[in-house]
C-alpha cells in the first residue's frame, strides 16, 4: 500500500484579506476550457489559509498545502511566501 501522506495538493494564490489572527484568505485562480465555445475562462476559488507567523500581507503570493480540519473552514497550511507585495 502507497504511503498517501506526502500526496497532499499544493496550489498557489495570491493573499486577500490577513485581517483574522493566524489565518489568511487566498485567492487561488484557474483556466478550464469552456465546453462549446472553446475558449479559456479563468475560475477562481477562495480558501481560508493557516498562518502560524503572521508573516503574510495582502498582495503576496504564497503556495498553500492541504492539510486536516483546523477549524470550521481551515483546511489549507501558508507553506511558503513565493512573492513579497510591493
């Protein structure tokens, strides 16, 4: 049997709000191909984020990790800050 605990998602997103104490929303976005028309649309999705430091600000690109329950809506880990806001 595959050992599934490094098989865990990773998506990058860009920080929106670090106004909550440890915990910051992330905007992940996404190209799907529409059906008929065939034309790429960009989809977007909002996760609420573990932020153990405080160390993210809005603006940074940071890669989030899937992890279990941590409160009512955490379900992702801050992994790492990819880019700083100017």
């Amino acid at each position: 049997m595959k050992n599934e605990r490094g098989m865990r998602r990773q998506l990058v997103g860009m920080v929106l709000s670090n106004k909550m104490d440890k915990t910051v929303t992330v905007r992940v976005e996404r190209t799907v191909m529409h059906p008929v028309y065939k034309k790429y649309i960009r989809r977007r999705a909002k996760f609420a984020a573990h932020d153990a430091l405080n160390a993210c600000s809005i603006g940074d690109r940071v890669l989030i990790t899937e992890s279990r329950p941590l409160s009512k809506t955490k379900r992702w880990r801050v992994s790492q800050i990819i880019e700083k806001a100017v």
